[in-house]
C-alpha cells in the first residue's frame, strides 16, 4: 500500500512539472496584418521613399512572464506593389525595377534568432533569414526592438536594415527620363504590433 502510494506521490508530481514546463515554455504564434515598411533612398535631386501599410508578419516567441525569451519562426511579406512615394513616376519605375509583373511579393523568413532582454518587458531581436527581392535570395540579418504588453499580451516591434539594391539585381529607379537617378543603398524600416494568436 505504501509502495502505491508512494508511486501516485510521484506520479502526481511528475504531471505537475510536466504541466508547469509546458505553461513557461508554451510556445505562442504571433501575428500582424498591418505591418508598415518603409523604404528610404536618395536621389540625384532629392530623398525618396515608399511606404507600404500592407506588410503581414507571422512570429512564434516564447514568452516567459512579462519577457519575451525566444524567438523561433519569423516571416513577413509585403507586395510590391503596395509600396507608395508621392510620385507615380517613380513607382512606375520602381515597380519595374522590381519585376512586380513576375515576382509580387518582397519576403523574408527567418533561419534563426536570438534575444537579448534590455528591461522588464523590453528585449532586443536579431533574425537572420532568407531576403526574396525582385526574384533573388539572398542571406541577411535584420535588427530590431520589441516591447512585451501584459495587458493584451502583444508585443510591438520596430527597426530598420540597409542594404545595396544591386546586390539583389534590382537596378536602381529613374525618373524624368534618366535625368534624375536614385542612390543605390537604401533603409528599409518596419514596424508593427503583433497579437497572439
């Protein structure tokens, strides 16, 4: 009797642990239908930039009390062509650019990340992936902030990433017929709140 008893002890412990593991390291999707990216540029004349209000991330974070521990998956896509400046020429131009008619969509997916907490409930993130512009793939790295809200359990995010237009074989836009020629480095900044799901 005691043997059983003491069998049940176990048993019962040996469930609660597994539940109280499962509860911390609960891993949960996040995601956001409203994400804005931003590209920036400069030009022989003036900057430049084209917004998009259109970008969806999807995410999958272990959250542990008020701070976000891990990141697992990440993946956002914006259309190409929901990018928007204040000029129709360069759209126009850009969207050749970036051969919209062929390749609809700018993405990335994540192939790992890291975390770093700055505060209670604010971290930092570092997601390396697999950059898809105009057709061509290409390794890279993106950085961001993030803020865990224990009210909605939402976490917002905002950065921003440099890079070279040719070295995804996207040449750079013109407008007025040449005359005036975007720089070949561009920001892209993004921010957005994510919801559990």
């Amino acid at each position: 009797m005691e043997a059983i008893t003491k069998l049940a002890t176990l048993g019962t412990a040996t469930m609660l642990f597994a539940a109280t593991w499962l509860t911390v390291n609960a891993q949960d999707t996040y995601r956001s239908a409203a994400t804005q990216a931003t590209i920036k540029g400069t030009s022989t004349l003036h900057d430049w930039d084209m917004t998009s209000s259109k970008g969806q991330t999807t995410a999958s974070f272990i959250v542990e009390g008020n701070q976000v521990k891990k990141i697992n998956t990440l993946t956002f896509i914006v259309p190409a062509e929901s990018l928007k400046s204040d000029k129709s020429g360069l759209d126009k131009n850009a969207y050749k650019a970036l051969e919209t008619d062929k390749h609809q969509n700018i993405t990335f997916t994540m192939t790992s990340g890291t975390i770093a907490a700055t505060g209670s409930n604010t971290f930092q993130v570092r997601a390396t992936g697999n950059l898809t512009i105009a057709g061509t793939t290409k390794q890279t790295t993106i950085a961001a902030t993030g803020q865990f809200n224990p009210s909605d359990k939402s976490i917002a995010v905002n950065g921003s990433t440099k890079f070279n237009m040719t070295g995804y074989d996207v040449k750079p836009p013109t407008v007025m017929m040449g005359t005036i020629k975007t720089g070949d480095e561009i920001t892209v900044t993004y921010s957005g709140k994510l919801m559990a799901q």
